[in-house]
C-alpha cells in the first residue's frame, strides 16, 4: 500500500511497545503514565451519570454542537475561575476528547510542513509524534528543576521564529518540573516580544503536594498586555477525575478557535454527549475538590516514599529532583561507582529483576540524553513502590 508520506516522520510509541513486555508474572510497573484507578470516584461518577439521563435524556444520548455541550463548557469555565483564570466565558473554549485532541486540532489549524516548532527537551511523547506527523521541525528547548530555561527559550525564539512554543509549565511529563512564577512571566512576555503563539498543556496542575503552584499561564495572561491573544491552554478531567469519560478543553484565541471547531468538524463531530453531561452534573455536585485532596495526599506520600527508595537504594548512581505534584519522578543516571548509565540497558536489567520503568531518550526531540528515565508511582503502593525500587538497585549495581 502507498501510504501518506506524512508517517514517514513517526514511528509507534516507545512506551506502547514497553507495554507489551510487561506480562511478565510479579513484574511491578513504574511504566505507565496513567492514574490509579482504585481512587477513582465510582459513586460520584456513577450518581453524575444517572442525574445526566434523568435531567436531560435527549442532551446526554443525541447529538451535540461541536463546541461542546453548553451545561459542562460553564463548569469549566467556573472550573478555571476557582483556579485563577476568572476571565474564560464558556464560548472561549470548546471541549475536546481529551486534552490529546485539543493538541491535534493545534497541529491541524497551525503546523505545515518545515514548520519550525519549539518544544521542551525533554517533553510529551506523543506531542513530539503529533506535531511531527503535520510536517512539524521540533526544536528542543533545555530544562531545569523550574522548567524551561527562558534565556535560552529566547535565543531559540529568535533564531527559529517557530510557528508556536508547546509547553506543560506545571508538573510536566515527563520531566515533573514545575515553571516558577518568574519563568512563566518571562514565557508571555516572550509571546508579546515576538508575536509567537504559545501553548500551554496543563494536564497536572491540580496534583500539587504542598503549596499550589504559581498560576497557570492562562491565569497570569491579564498581567501581561497582549499575551492572551498569543495563548492557548489545553486543559483536562483524565488525571483528575477519569481517562474514560475522554474530556479535555481547549481555550485559545477566536480565530484560533474558530478554525480548531471546524476541524473538530471532520474529526469526530463532537466529544461524547453522555460522557460532558456525566462530566458536567460531576463538577455541578461539587465533589471535585474532595477528590482532589485524596489523590494528591495519596500521590504525595507514594512519591516521597519513591524518593526515599531511590535514594537509599541507588544512591550516588542517580539524580533527580523530588517532585512537588504531578505522576513522574525524572531521574538519571550518573555511572557513579561503575553503575549503569544508559536507561535502555538499564531497562532491559531491571525487567529481568522483575521492574520496568520508562527509558529517557524517546521523550527528547533531538540530542536525547540516553542516561534519563521516567518513573511512576501513580499506580503502585508505597510497599511496592519500596520493592520496585530496590529491583531497580540490584539492576542499576
């Protein structure tokens, strides 16, 4: 078959391929990048499902406007007010199948082929795959523990005029660094500076630890004259609530939205009825920040005691940053003492002690630092967060 020239430049998903090696008996996974499913809240969703087919049959089963359906794009929008960001109408956005649509919409609407596009090095996998399928030239901006470095994110801007900069400022996959509040001012006075299109994906930013975070960029625009104009945030309900129900949202300029709308069009017609009116009868009942305070006591003490472990268990043969929210401890190895130093080996060790992880390199663009992993400690309890870990140190030695 001929097949279009576009997949030339993608390849399936390193972590997808990971998955299939994970049927070993008794292996314990810090692969995936998902939530726990056990701290799903069933009854909640379950009662929000049942209050959608009674209140409103007809909006929950048939057919909906592309935008979204009207009763959930105002929880939203009171969703991000409570966060800050107290200027979003529900007509300024519309609601995606996931936040992973709102990014291919943008790739749809902005990228070309040999389009120029800055993303963060390291950063999403399958953003680095979605925009490289429309034709996209990434370039890798370099990170610290606060995220996207803004001088060097400058240079890059003026050297490159990108079509738009993708960025996940709180919490970022896979890297968990948070962008200080500094940093974020910078990005949108960057935006104004050169006239560049800036997006913000902000999946993680309701799973803080301790202090919330600084606001999100969307939050912060109305301080910075112009940058909302140049800004557009991806949003979602899947670490938070459920990956099932598929709701994410985007928010961006009009013009913007008007055209991502259209090609929504074509894509899907519209997000699941039933799952935005699900969605929308959750947040109106008001459950939401009970939720949001159990997973994030939960997250907080299965990354401190994935910390912990590495720290007892590996030592001077890794470095990271502990994270302050998020699903992710990014880690790398330094060789120390003749340990591994290469995540792939690494990773074929450690799923022969019974342990799998994600290997660095597929979440850089270009130049990636083979020395990196990716761990998880969403899904896996404390004891076996410990156990995991201390696999990882027989393999790592």
């Amino acid at each position: 078959m001929q097949f279009a020239d576009r997949l030339n430049n993608v390849e399936t998903s390193a972590i997808r391929e990971l998955f299939k090696l994970l049927g070993k008996p008794g292996i314990i996974s810090f692969a995936g990048g998902f939530p726990d499913s056990a701290m799903f809240d069933v009854d909640g969703i379950r009662e929000a499902s049942q209050r959608a087919l009674a209140e409103e049959p007809g909006g929950a089963l048939q057919y909906g406007a592309t935008e979204g359906y009207e009763p959930l794009r105002e929880q939203l929008s009171a969703f991000m007010a409570a966060k800050g960001a107290k200027d979003v109408a529900p007509g300024q956005l519309i609601v995606t199948t996931g936040s992973q649509q709102a990014l291919d919409l943008l790739g749809k609407t902005m990228i070309g082929p040999g389009d120029k596009v800055i993303v963060e090095g390291p950063t999403f996998l399958a953003t680095i795959q979605c925009f490289r399928l429309y034709g996209a030239d990434l370039v890798s901006a370099p990170i610290d523990g606060q995220g996207v470095k803004t001088d060097e994110l400058e240079r890059l801007i003026a050297e490159h005029r990108p079509k738009l900069v993708y960025l996940i400022p709180t919490f970022g996959n896979p890297s968990g660094a948070m962008l200080s509040l500094e940093r974020r001012r910078k990005v949108l006075e960057l935006a104004v500076k050169y006239q560049t299109l800036i997006v913000e994906d902000d999946p993680y930013g309701d799973l803080y630890f301790g202090e919330a975070p600084p606001p999100s960029l969307l939050a912060l625009s109305p301080q910075v004259p112009g940058s909302r104009e140049l800004l557009a945030h991806c949003g979602s309900l899947s670490k938070v609530l459920s990956p099932g129900l598929r709701v994410g949202w985007l928010v961006a300029p009009p013009e913007l939205l008007a055209k991502a709308t259209m090609c929504k069009q074509f894509s899907d017609a519209h997000t699941s009825t039933f799952a935005q009116a699900t969605a929308a009868q959750y947040l109106k009942a008001g459950r939401m920040p009970g939720t949001l305070a159990h997973v994030r006591a939960v997250y907080a003490e299965r990354a401190q005691a994935m910390g912990d472990a590495l720290r007892r268990e590996l030592g001077a043969a890794v470095e990271f940053v502990q994270p302050q929210g998020g699903l992710f401890v990014w880690a790398r190895l330094t060789g120390a003492n003749g340990a591994v130093a290469d995540g792939d080996v690494l990773a074929k060790r450690a799923i022969d002690k019974g342990v799998a992880f994600v290997p660095g390199a597929p979440f850089f663009c270009a130049n990636p630092d083979r020395a990196t992993l990716r761990l998880s400690f969403a899904t896996a309890g404390v004891d076996k967060i410990r156990e995991g870990v201390a696999r990882l140190g027989q393999a790592v030695a």
